[in-house]
C-alpha cells in the first residue's frame, strides 16, 4: 500500500493481446499497492502507457500523447507518468524518453514489470526519473490481474521468439522463447473457469512452439488435450500459430478436442515463396497450401484467417498476384493486411525498396476488395445453420442487437436482452455480410 488517500490510476495498452495481458498484470500490481482505476487520464494520480514496438508508427503515436501530455503535467505536477511495454524495452527509446520528454517519470521494459512498485516508491520520495528495462523477467507469468473483461481472459503460455522474421522487431524486444511450466497454465485455466469464465485464449508469439524448452518438453497440441479435459463448458482459442509449425498433430487436436475453437489464425503473410524466403518465414507457399488442404480434408468449411503484408521490399507484380492467388484458393473467413513500413532495427529495414508508395497503396485497395468479394460469398455457407455464439456486447449501430463470435471465430449479430451478454446461445443464421452474419435468436441459458 501507498499509504493514505485514494489514488487513482489510468492504464493504458496498445498492440496485441499479449501487451492488453501485460497492462493487465500492471493493473494487478497497482491494485495491490492501493491504487483504483479511471477511464479518465483527466481524474488520474498515475498513468501508465503500456506501448508497442511492431511499426515505428505506433512508436510516433506514442510520443504523440506523451508529448500532449506536458501540459497535464504543468496543470498538476504530483501526477505521475509511465511507459512500459515494447517499446521501451529498446535502450535507445528508453534514452530518448529520458533526453526529450521530461514531464515522464518512469520506464519500466516489458520484462520488468515486477520493478513497477520499486519505481513508484522511488518517484513518491523525490526520484525525478527512474527506469528498468531489464531482460527476462517473467514475474508477469504468474501475476495476479485486473481483467479487462469478466467472462473473456488471456493466458499467455509462453514469452519471446525464436523466428527472426526480416520485418519483425519482436524477437529484440520480448527475448528468446520461454515456455510457462504446464501445470501452472493449467491450474490458471481450472482457476477461470471455476470463476465463470467463458472463453481462454491462449497466447504467444508462436504457440506451436510451446513447450520446446522445459525441461520435460510438452507439445502445444498435448497441452490444448490438457486443457480440453478440464472440467466445466468453456471454449479455448489460441494466437498466434506459425505455418512451419503448424503441425497435422495440431490440426488432428482442434478437430478431436470438443473445447477447441473450430477456427485456426494462419499467418501466411505472403503468397510469394520468394517473398517468404526474404521474410525469413521457413515455408513455402506449396508448403504452406498443404497444411491447408489437410485442414480442408478434415472439413471443406474450416474457418480460417490470416496476416498479409503488401509491398514487402521488392514485391513485384507476379509476388503480389501469388498473394491475391492465394487468398482465392484458400478463401479466408477475413484477413487482416498491413502495407510494409520499415521497422528500425530489422533486416528488412536496410532492403532495397523500389517499389512506390501509390502502388503499395494500390495493391492494398486491390486485396481489400478481392477479400470483400470472397467474405461476401463465403459466409453465405453460415445461413441456414445455427451457430454457438458467446455473446460480447451491444450491437454498435442496431439497437436492441447484441453481438459476439461463434466457435468458428465469425462475428454474429441478433436480437436479444443485454442480460445475454457474456453467456452463451445459439443463434439461427438467416443473412450473411463480407465481415459478419446476422440471425435469430433459437436457445439462451
């Protein structure tokens, strides 16, 4: 405890789900240390950022707000400020932070959460700026929570990666594959799910590396039949799953394990072997159709989704029509696609890239609407069935809708009661969109 007087603190993540499970663990720390919680930086003693490091622009949208963020300080000059995550973990931003930005009093690495209250004691008794970003500390895998939500929770299986892809800063900033001990994942799942949650996502930078590294080594496909035998009516899902490693062992276990999303996210990135080789991916396209067509032998109307990167150094016009090629053969529920941009600090960054911005952007218009076309017809196959829908929340632009994903990963809307939200129901689909469906309620609990 802090001592006397509520304090109140604005947390604050960006990026992926394992940075929202990071910023969760910060709440959990500052719970224990007598803080509560505002949705307004406005009201807030202490704000944490909890930042990203994938694209350099979501580094210059930090140090937007932070810069905005000189005034509140001049306004109150006992509020504390923080920023933690990815990108402070580089030492270099963390000096930048310290040179530049002065209304800033603590950095805190993505490994060195558990520093957080020796930081903040620091600055309460005068320190002017105090950092950690110390390598590997993983404090955050057993850290209590504050969860964003209360019937949805990630649980990260395993930290860092071993993969090195050209355009990817991760593996710098969160360090080498570490696998959490199994029977910890395990008594956390048990622990959720006896609390009422619904859903576990499984997270990691590359799940089907799981287990690799303990000492008894575990598969992430024997983990996942674990978790499957816990007692209770729950549904697991998992990111993010490397196509080298996407074993028929893993295919085998979504398909046999009744708790296991009925979905699978396959980053294919590109549908240029070429390209994938310069990525430093390690399959092919061949190589990775094959895991596909496995997948589809199993079931013609498996739901999947991907990554795509447009206009990868040097993408000529034949690599980018293997990526459109690709799309329509597989035919994915959605996909979620990013123009390249250089990321300091990467191979790919010192690339020769002659290709211009306008056809990048071209080529993204040209994918996004070969996607559309394959959604709006592909979801079509969901009318007529009735699907298990964990329900997330009120529709945004239909009143009196709800929303939420089916086991497939496909977001659905209907018409029900909010009291819903967070249960599970089945809903009869009658129309489908190019990025959801829609349809009646049948059974509620």
């Amino acid at each position: 405890m802090l001592g006397s007087g509520v304090r109140k603190a604005y947390v604050r993540s960006f990026g992926c789900q394992l940075n929202v499970s990071d910023g969760e663990k910060i709440k959990g720390l500052l719970k224990k240390m007598g803080y509560t919680f505002t949705s307004d930086e406005n009201e807030a003693d202490l704000i944490m950022l909890n930042t990203c490091a994938v694209r350099e622009s979501a580094e210059d949208r930090v140090f937007g707000i932070v810069g905005s963020m000189k005034k509140l300080k001049e306004l109150r000059p006992s509020l504390i400020i923080g920023i933690a995550g990815c990108m402070t973990a580089q030492s270099h931003i963390a000096g930048k932070i310290k040179r530049s930005y002065p209304q800033v009093d603590i950095v805190l690495g993505t490994s060195a959460i558990s520093a957080l209250p020796a930081l903040l004691l620091n600055k309460l008794r005068g320190a002017a700026f105090s950092a950690d970003i110390t390598e590997y500390d993983d404090f955050s895998a057993t850290a209590e929570q504050v969860r964003e939500s209360s019937f949805k929770a990630s649980v990260p299986i395993m930290f860092g990666c071993n993969n090195f892809c050209t355009y990817c800063i991760v593996p710098y900033v969160r360090g080498r594959e570490r696998s959490r001990a199994p029977m910890d994942i395990i008594s956390e799942v048990k622990g959720l799910v006896q609390a009422g949650y619904k859903e576990i996502m499984l997270l990691g930078q590359n799940v089907n590396s799981y287990g690799k590294d303990l000492e008894t080594p575990m598969s992430f496909p024997q983990l996942l039949r674990e978790l499957n035998s816990i007692e209770g009516y729950f549904i697991i899902r998992f990111m993010s799953s490397h196509p080298k490693d996407a074993s028929r062992e893993l295919i085998d276990t979504i398909f046999e394990c009744e708790k296991v999303a009925k979905h699978l996210h396959l980053p294919v990135q590109s549908g240029s072997s070429d390209v994938l080789r310069r990525m430093n991916r390690n399959y092919t396209a061949e190589k990775y159709l094959e895991t596909i067509d496995y997948i589809y032998s199993r079931d013609p109307d498996f739901s999947l989704t991907t990554d795509l990167i447009v206009g990868f150094p040097d993408e000529s016009d034949e690599d980018f029509q293997a990526t459109l090629d690709i799309i329509k053969r597989v035919r994915y529920d959605n996909i979620y696609s990013f123009i390249y941009s250089k990321r300091s600090g990467t191979k790919a960054a010192v690339m020769p890239d002659p290709v211009s911005d306008e056809v990048k952007g071209q080529r993204m218009r040209t994918l996004l609407e070969t996607q559309r076309e394959i959604s709006s017809e592909h979801y079509k196959r969901f009318i007529g069935r009735t699907l298990r829908v964990l329900v997330d929340d009120k529709a945004k632009k239909k009143p009196g809708y709800l929303t939420g994903k089916s086991n497939e990963f496909i977001i659905v809307e209907f018409e029900g009661d909010p009291s819903l939200i967070g249960q599970f129901v089945d809903v009869e689909i009658t129309d489908a969109m190019n990025w959801a469906v829609s349809g009646r309620l049948v059974s509620s609990p």
